[in-house]
C-alpha cells in the first residue's frame, strides 16, 4: 500500500492539518506505464535490428541470382543453396523480432 501524505500548517488557529490519501492505484499504474514504454522501446529495437540484418541480405539475395544466370551448372547449385540459406536468415530475422 502507498500513502499520499500532506502536511499544511494552519497560521491563524496554529494547528497542523495532516491528510493522508491512498494513492496505491496511482503507483502502480506509473509502474505499468513505465514497463509499457520500456517494452515500446525494445520492440522498435528489435524492428531496427531485423530491419539491418534484411537489408544486406536483400542485396545479397539480388546478386546471387543474378550470378546463377550466368554459372556453370555446378556454380548455380552452390548460389542456390546460398540463396535459400539467405531465405532461411531472413525468415528466421522475421520470426525472431517482428512476431508476437
């Protein structure tokens, strides 16, 4: 339980007024909203981070087709399992930080 305590003095009758609140509710919804935003903050963290490790993968992905047009046969295998290990990183990189 919090307790809100305020204190006034009163000049003229010489007393002091003492006025206790409950502001239980109060804390503990500043605690949520503070948990709240930290959460905000490591999700936009972790699109950013997804974000960076996509980018270069799309690059990547655009040579390496590119490339297996012109590779001998056995050369193209080899882009296509890069490729698709590309595909599996970036799925994963989605999976990881932009899933509930």
């Amino acid at each position: 339980m919090y307790l809100q305590v305020t204190i006034d003095y009163m000049k003229d009758e010489e007393k002091f007024f003492v006025q206790l609140g409950d502001c239980t509710e109060t804390v503990y919804m500043q605690k949520q909203l503070a948990q709240a935003e930290s959460l905000t903050y490591l999700g936009e963290l972790a699109a950013s981070i997804a974000h960076e490790i996509r980018n270069p993968m799309t690059s990547l992905k655009g040579f390496t087709q590119l490339m297996q047009t012109e590779a001998s046969e056995r050369g193209g295998k080899y882009l296509q399992v890069i490729e698709q290990e590309m595909d599996r990183q970036s799925s994963f990189s989605l999976c990881r930080f932009d899933c509930n």
